[in-house]
C-alpha cells in the first residue's frame, strides 16, 4: 500500500502537474543548488511577453493562478539558447495585476542582461535575486522527497513481505 501511495504521490506530482513540476525543480537548482556569483552574463533578446491564466483544478476547490508567459533567446559559447526562466521564484500568482508586471519589466523586442550556467548555458535566468519566495522551493524540495520516501519505503516493505513469505516451512518438515 505504501508502494503505490508513493508512486500515485510521485505521478501526480510529475504528470498531473507538469508545468508545476519543471518549474519547482527549477526554484530547487536556483535556490540552493547555484551559486549566483558563478554565473555569466550575456545579452538577449525578448522574443514573447504575454500573460495567461490556468485554472488548477486538480486541487479540492479550484484555484486560478494568472502566469507570465516570456521567452528570451541568447547567445553563449557560440550557440543560441532560448528560455523562459526570468526569475528562481514561482511564475503563478493569485492576481493578474502581478504577473501583467513582469510584462512591463520584459516587454517583446527588450534587450536585456541574461544570466547562465557556463558549464550549462540551457540554464539562464533573468533575475538571480534570491528572494522570500525561496520558501516555495523549500515546500517543492520537501514534496519531492516526500513522494520518493515513500515509494522507497513501500519498495522495503513489498521486499520484506516477500522475504517473510519465502521462509516459511519446507517440504522435509
């Protein structure tokens, strides 16, 4: 039961949800696994600024989160890159009027400064800062780990289970 309670946890996690998904992994990498002072700056160029809104229904009462929508392209390395991670923190909000800002603050056709990995220049962001919201990536870290303890735990259990049935009495006694 523990087995599937963790798989079922993890699938929701990963499919129901991908978008939720991609971008708490990148909070995690951005919060705690990068070192702001070790990224390279480049130019780039806006190439979409818009917003959407995506109503979360797989919650107990549905819940709308308005999302900015913005895409850059860069060049690093002499390759060309496109991403969408303008900040570490959550690209959903609660009001339109928040996420319309980052439309003012990366409008299309803006050239703007984009930070990236050297060693993995697919991951760029436009604003490094760590800010309040890093706690988002600490419920997201702890929402992982939650799934894959117990997928692990139910994987020990099914084996012990095994283990104990298989050691029952044999044909001699």
């Amino acid at each position: 039961m523990t087995l599937f309670a963790g798989v079922l946890f993890l699938g929701w996690v990963v499919f129901a949800n991908p978008h939720e998904f991609e971008n708490g992994w990148s909070q995690i990498r951005g919060t705690f696994l990068t070192n702001v002072r070790d990224l390279k700056t480049t130019t780039g160029g806006i190439q979409v600024s818009d917003v959407y809104s995506e109503t979360l229904s797989y919650r107990v009462v549905p819940f709308t989160k308005y999302r900015y929508r913005i895409r850059y392209t860069f060049q690093a390395g002499g390759r060309s890159y496109d991403s969408r991670q303008v900040t570490f923190a959550s690209d959903g909000f609660p009001a339109k009027k928040d996420a319309t800002l980052y439309n003012y603050l990366y409008p299309a056709g803006a050239t703007v400064i984009v930070y990236y990995d050297p060693a993995h220049p697919e991951f760029a962001v436009l604003n490094p800062t760590k800010t309040a919201d890093d706690l988002e990536a600490v419920g997201y870290l702890l929402l992982y780990a939650a799934g894959i303890v117990s997928a692990l735990a139910g994987i020990l259990l099914l084996g012990a289970r095994n283990r104990k049935s298989n050691t029952g009495p044999t044909q001699g006694d």
